[in-house]
C-alpha cells in the first residue's frame, strides 16, 4: 500500500523546477522534499508527499483530515519517531 503525507512548505530554494527542494514541517517533523511534480506550490501551501516528491498542492482543511486520521489509526506517531 502506497501512503501520501501531507506537509506545509516552510521553504523553498532551487531555481531549476527538477531540482526545486522545500523544508516541509509533517507535524513536527521537518523534511526536504523535492517540489519537481507541483511547480505551482509556494510557501505555507500544503502538499501530499510521497517518496520524498510532493504529488500535488492541498488545502489547509484537507491536510487536517488526513493528520486527524493518521492520529487515529496510531500512524503520526511512527512518522514523529521516524524524523
């Protein structure tokens, strides 16, 4: 089973749109993720990650469903640990 995670995007850098990386905080946890697939995503978008891409931009609202699900089945924990 594949498994996207939403993140809000702290920052970005990288003017190349293949090599564009923002800072992307999953709760508490902070990651650099690569930006290639979502071009249009800015700073303090949401964006389902997965396998370190960022898939597609997210509204605020979206994202806290998913974080209130992961919460639920027990699975923001093992992404908090992981970080």
């Amino acid at each position: 089973m594949c498994l996207a995670v939403p993140g809000r995007i702290l920052s970005t850098s990288g003017d190349d749109p293949l090599m564009r990386v923002g800072r992307v905080d999953f709760g508490g946890v902070l990651k650099e993720i690569n930006l290639a697939y979502t071009p249009e995503a800015t700073i303090g978008d949401y964006v389902l990650v997965h396998v370190g891409f960022a898939i597609t931009v997210i509204d605020e609202a979206e994202a806290e469903k998913v974080f209130a699900h992961l919460r639920e089945i027990g699975e923001l924990e093992d992404l908090e640990e992981a970080g």
